[in-house]
C-alpha cells in the first residue's frame, strides 16, 4: 500500500534550496530552551520528495530525544498522512492515516513500503544537525569557506546543506537536501526548538 502526499510539490521546489550554505538570522519562532548541551529538538517544516515515479510534497513535525524520534507527515492541507515512532527498543512504529500499525525494525523498507520512498530515520536525527549518525560507515564532509557543513555523504546518502542560523548555542541549517540514487528529499524548516541540558546530541 502506498500514500502519496496532496500533488502540489512544484511550487515548492522553485522557492527553496538554491544550494549556498549561507548564515542567515534565526526567524522570530526559533527557541532555545534550557542551558547547558542539546539534549533534543524538534522542527517544524515542509517536506518535498522527487523520484521517477513522481513528485510529493507535504508538511512535518519532527521531535526528536535520543534514541526516540517522532515524526509526523501532513498533507499541503494539514491532514496527516503517516505518523512515525522510533521507541527506546529501536522499533519503528508507522500509522497510515486511517490504517493500522505497522511494525518493523528497519524505517527505510517500511517507509519504502508504506509511503513509496525511503526515509532514513537512523541517520536523520544526526545529519539534520550537521554531523555524521555514529556507529555508521565513515561520513565525508565538506565545508564553505565559514567552517559550515555543505555537504555530507554517509551510508549511500548525500546531504546538503544551506541557510545556517544559530539558535540558542546551536548552529542549525534552514534547508537541507537528502540524495540516494534517484530519490532526493528536501526540507525546509520554518521553525526550531532547540532543547538544552546535561544530555548529548541529538
């Protein structure tokens, strides 16, 4: 079974990630909360997806604690189209709208099987941020001329990076592109809430 987002994603792709990693000033909704290390975060944005098979574009909310990551998918409209759960075990939950649960160990063939295109939810929560996922294959990184992360290539996948801005003591991007073959994921983030305290990174 597979779900596609409302088709409304050319629009998208015309306005967002011109491919330059420039430090721009955190938008007015950003927030930092806490002092001390990023322990979490969660984001809100617009999600663009392309492939052969077509283009999709919809709506996010990522909360992101650790090991634990939820993620939510929203049609253009604001209907939600799958709902994603990696718990302390490292299960990944996965509700259609509508459907069942799905169960699996793996997101990126649950993904591939439910929504039609991969999300790399291990790696995700690491290089939204910049940084390569520990514990996966060497990543290679290449930075500007500031010292910001344009691109990252791990596991198969290449990211990009642009529109950096700081937000509390993070250095966080604004958009970023996710390649693997023919699949290419773009995000733009609208707003973050950087979580602080004793914890690590994500």
């Amino acid at each position: 079974m597979k779900t596609r987002f409302l088709a409304a994603g050319c629009m998208i792709w015309a306005v967002w990630l011109g491919g330059c990693a420039v430090f721009g000033t955190a938008p007015e909704g950003d927030l930092s909360v806490g002092q001390g290390k990023m322990r979490g975060f969660h984001l809100s944005g617009r999600l663009a997806v392309r492939q052969p098979s077509g283009s999709d574009s919809g709506k996010v909310e990522w909360d992101s604690q650790g090991i634990h990551q939820h993620f939510v998918i929203y049609s253009p409209l604001g209907t939600t189209v799958a709902e994603l759960d990696r718990d302390g075990a490292g299960l990944i939950h996965l509700w259609m709208s509508g459907q069942r649960e799905y169960t699996a160990s793996n997101a990126e063939s649950l993904t591939q099987g439910l929504l039609g295109y991969t999300l790399p939810l291990d790696g995700m929560p690491w290089w939204v941020l910049g940084q390569p996922a520990p514990g996966a294959p060497m990543a290679q990184v290449v930075r500007d001329g500031d010292g910001h992360v344009a691109s990252l290539t791990q596991e198969g996948w290449q990211v990009s990076y642009g529109s950096w801005r700081q937000v509390g003591g993070q250095i966080v991007p604004g958009q970023l592109s996710m390649k693997h073959g023919d699949l290419l994921l773009k995000l733009h983030v609208d707003r973050w809430v950087v979580e602080q305290g004793n914890g690590g990174t994500p």
